[in-house]
C-alpha cells in the first residue's frame, strides 16, 4: 500500500468466485469501510446485500477502463473507493488495468491504492473437484481478444509438452467458438486421449455443475463463459468422485 497526505483512497477487491460465503472477512470489512463501490454490474448483484447505503458504480461488459477512471475520479475527491473484481483482482481481474492508469496521470500517481486478495475462480473450482493442483500447474485463459492467439497457443503448447495441469478460462463465447476446440487438438498430440479432465460452471453460484469427463470427450461437453476447465496430467486420476493428482506421498 502507498500512503499520501490525500484522504481519498482505492480498495481493488477480489471478491472471490461468487457466493458471498466465499469473500475473505478482510474483503468484507473494506466493503464496509468504504464509501464507494465500482465493478462489472454482475459482480456487483453478487454482492449487494453487502453494499446498502453505499453510492454504486456499475458498468457493463468491456468496460473496464471507464470502471477504473471513474473510481479514480472518486478517490481524487477525497472518497474511499473499493473496485471489486471477481476471483481475485489480479488473476485476469481489475488490479493491473487500475493501476496502469493510475501511474499515467499525474494527478492520480499519487492517490493511495491497496490491492485485497480473493479466492480465484481456479482454486474454488480445484477444491469442489478434490485436489487436481497437488503439483505444477499452468492457468491459462482462451480469450484472444487482448492477446494474440498465437501467444496463447505457444502457452498451451509449453503447457501441454511440461505435463502440466492446466485450467482453461474463458474457453468459449458466442463469438469465440474455435478456441477450445483447437486448445483440446493440441493437448491431443501431449496427452493420452483418457487424461482426466473436468468442467466447473457457475462456481460457487446458483446452478453450479461439475461434469467429469476425458480429454478426448472434453468437447461433447456443454462449455462456455461461465465454464472453467481442468485438464489434468500423467498422474491425475478420478478415485470415486475425486479429481486427484498424485505428488508422490504414496508409492
């Protein structure tokens, strides 16, 4: 945290991947302390029997930057400001966008900003399914829209050939359809086609869904946004309703 003279200040909260049980009480107490609350209007509906009394800033999909200056503008006026991010804030969240901004004006380089961590999406979903992450992992995330698909698919690659577990996010929208398809070929050609794999939608929201499955039958699945995949490695194995990878501690 870096502290100024300015009363205002930013709270970058992750709020974990969905149902309020699953915040850290650290996350809830700056809810309460603050003044000001801004995030993707999803995430905000999640949270809201935590805000009452609180002035709200609820933006739409893609609109990132907009959240992050107008919460800056709010801070500069002297309001304590939490911006809220699923997950945990900096995992593909609102952390790095915020503070970019903040360091290129002058006139926010200075405002006090602290970052709260969260539960990733990725860890709520490797505890419903049991211990996929015993070992060496690789997280990786599909979306093309900010990164080349060919740097994504050399990461897939590296993953793929190092017998990494990998968790896939963003693996499929309406508009990106060909992603995951292509991610599974490639895994194909690293992997034995019976690799254990799981799909977790809705973590730790109304619905959630846990399907198990295998690499080869991954895409007979249905798959989307609100979808998180698993693919496990030579020593992940299914052992009843578990996802399990071995580390070594029984021969």
């Amino acid at each position: 945290m870096r502290v100024n003279s300015s009363t205002g200040m930013i709270f970058i909260v992750g709020i974990g991947p969905g149902h309020i049980d699953e915040m850290t009480i650290r996350a809830r107490d700056v809810l309460h302390r603050c003044d000001t609350i801004a995030g993707y209007k999803t995430y905000i509906d999640l949270i809201l029997p935590l805000l009452a009394g609180k002035d709200i800033i609820a933006t739409g999909m893609n609109r990132e930057e907009e959240r992050c200056r107008r919460a800056l503008a709010e801070a500069s006026r002297g309001k304590k400001v939490a911006l809220v991010s699923g997950g945990d804030a900096g995992v593909y969240g609102m952390a790095g966008l915020l503070l970019e901004l903040a360091q290129r004006d002058p006139l926010t380089r200075d405002i006090a900003i602290e970052v709260i961590p969260g539960v990733p999406a990725f860890v709520a979903a490797a505890a419903v399914l049991g211990a996929p992450l015993m070992h060496d992992f690789a997280v990786i995330s599909l979306s093309d829209l900010l990164t080349p698909w060919e740097k994504i698919e050399q990461r897939l690659r590296a993953a793929a050939s190092a017998d990494f577990v990998t968790c896939l996010y963003n693996p499929k929208s309406r508009t990106r359809t060909a992603q995951i398809g292509k991610a599974v070929d490639l895994f194909l050609h690293y992997r034995d086609a019976a690799t254990p794999c799981a799909i977790v939608r809705n973590i730790s929201r109304p619905g959630q869904e846990v399907i198990r499955t295998s690499l080869q039958d991954l895409l007979d699945n249905e798959i989307d946004m609100l979808s998180l995949i698993i693919i496990g490695n030579g020593d992940t194995s299914f052992q009843d309703n578990w996802m399990i990878t071995a580390r070594g501690y029984v021969l």
